[in-house]
C-alpha cells in the first residue's frame, strides 16, 4: 500500500502537540496541500468543541436515566434540543447585518440561555405575538457574537470532583450516616 506521510507544525496553544503527522493514502500534493491537512486538523479539533457544548453546557456529562431505552430516548431529545438550540443561531445570524471580513460566530452558551430565559414569555403570550417576540429574540441572538478570540487555548480538566459523601450501601431505612462527613471510612464487614 502506498501512502503519503505529511507533517506540519502547530503554534497555537491548546493543542497537544506541535508536529503533527499525518499518514494518508490521499497522495497528490497539488489536489490535497500540506496546508489543507493543517486546517482539517483545526477543523477537527472545533468538532470536539462542539461535543463539549452538547455534553457540559447543555448538561448532558452526566445522564439520569436507568434503562438502555431511556438513555436513548434521553440521548436522542439532547440532540435534537442542540440541533433546535444551532438552528435558532443560524436563523439569528441570518439577521445580522453584513460587516467587512470574517463574522464572529455566535455563542452557543449565549444562545441557549437566552432561549432559556424567554421560554416562559412564549408560554404566557397569545400564539398571534409569536412570530413578533421570536423575531426581537433572533435579535437578542445575533448580539451575542463570541469576542475574537485566535488560537484560544481549550485545555482538558476534570470539571465534577468526588464528593465527601459516604457510599450509600444499604436501603435507606437501614443507612445510618457517619458524623464526621470529612473522616469517612468504609465500615468493616
């Protein structure tokens, strides 16, 4: 099999390493550069981006349900909610006006706490002021860009830290709590 090795060097902070190489069977350089291998590797990276939108500011890092059925069910409305919460920005985007170079991308954090702010405006109003408010809402999307922000570092960290809560081990009714919270041990057997 012959294949075509291709390395490039990343100055921007927040990626893992600063030669990446890349192996492809993709082999004419003149159809598909060097530099094209580059930006499908930022592209990449701004796709794991968007899985933590729909994983920690949508609140999904930690699913509730029991049953494989539910958390699919539970899966599948997240996405569907992320996709409404996308849809939602790029109708807001639409009514932006044009400006000269690059147009800052909205925020998704932005967009979905505005949503969740007027939701209840929308539950309150008669269905024939609808069409009027969603509009002022798109408005209220569309100022909300990301400040300009190249090459911001996205480091990894574990955001949830084990609690100092004893394991609950026992129903309820038998479960007697430890006083000091902060010297749990496990109980001998």
């Amino acid at each position: 099999m012959t294949l075509r090795e291709i390395t490039f060097q990343t100055g921007v902070r927040g990626f893992r390493t600063r030669v990446i190489t890349v192996v492809t069977t993709l082999l004419d350089p003149v159809a598909f550069p060097t530099q094209a291998f580059a930006d499908l590797y930022r592209r990449r990276w701004q796709a794991e981006l968007f899985l933590r939108d729909i994983k920690t500011t949508m609140g999904m890092d930690i699913l509730t349900c029991k049953s494989p059925d539910m958390v699919l069910k539970e899966l599948t409305m997240y996405l569907i909610a992320y996709n409404l919460v996308r849809l939602t920005m790029l109708e807001a985007d639409a009514l932006r006006p044009a400006s000269p170079g690059p147009r800052q991308p909205l925020s998704f954090k932005g967009a979905l706490s505005t949503l969740r702010q007027w939701a209840p405006l929308f539950q309150n109003l008669p269905p024939s002021d609808h069409n009027r408010l969603w509009l002022f809402l798109l408005r209220c999307i569309a100022d909300d860009p990301l400040p300009h922000r190249p090459n911001r570092s996205e480091p990894r960290a574990r955001k949830r830290r084990p609690k100092a809560y004893q394991l609950l081990n026992k129903p309820r009714h038998l479960f007697r709590e430890i006083p000091h919270r902060s010297k749990y041990t496990k109980p001998l057997s």
